[in-house]
C-alpha cells in the first residue's frame, strides 16, 4: 500500500471576504474530489482572504499510481485561471516507511 500527500499553497484572485474565499475554494476542492477520487480539504491558511492551503492525500496499491495521480490534482490547480499555485510539496508513503 502507498499513501500520496500533496500541499498546494495557493494565492486566490480578487477575493474580499472570507464568503469570497469560500466561493472561489469550494469548487476546486469538489472537482478534484469528483475527478481522481481523493481526499480533500482547505487545510491551512483559513483566516487570510486572499490564501489558502489545499491538503489531497490519496492511497493505491502502486507508487507510481500514487504520483500520477498527485501529478494531475496538482496540473489541474496550476491550470486555473483564477488562481496562482505558489508552492507544492507531495510526499510518498510506502510498505518500507
């Protein structure tokens, strides 16, 4: 079994409020649920309006599969127009960790 995490630091377009922050959050975490079928939530960063910090973790049978699979989470949050991917770290748990 191999576990995937990936942080993804991102910077929010014009955001004014935490209502805002939400909006603009909300339907990135539920397409990438809905895409690849991994776990999800805005983990860090709640009470900045214009910031938030993405946590995916994700579990299979196959390392590799584990990175193709946090390659494309990350893929589809750097193509988003609204929004700027300032940082990604990902990590990779296996049988031997």
């Amino acid at each position: 079994m191999f576990v995937g995490t990936l942080e993804l630091d991102v910077l929010l377009g014009d955001v004014r409020s935490l209502k805002q922050k939400r909006s603009a959050v909300r339907p990135i975490l539920a397409e990438l649920r809905k895409r690849y079928e991994v776990a999800v939530a805005e983990v860090g960063h709640q009470d900045l309006y214009r910031r938030s910090l993405l946590g995916v973790a994700t579990v299979a049978a196959d390392g590799a599969h584990v990175r193709d699979i946090l390659d494309a989470c990350e893929r589809l949050v750097a193509e988003r127009p609204e929004i700027e991917l300032l940082s990604a770290h990902r990590r990779l748990f296996g049988p031997d960790d």
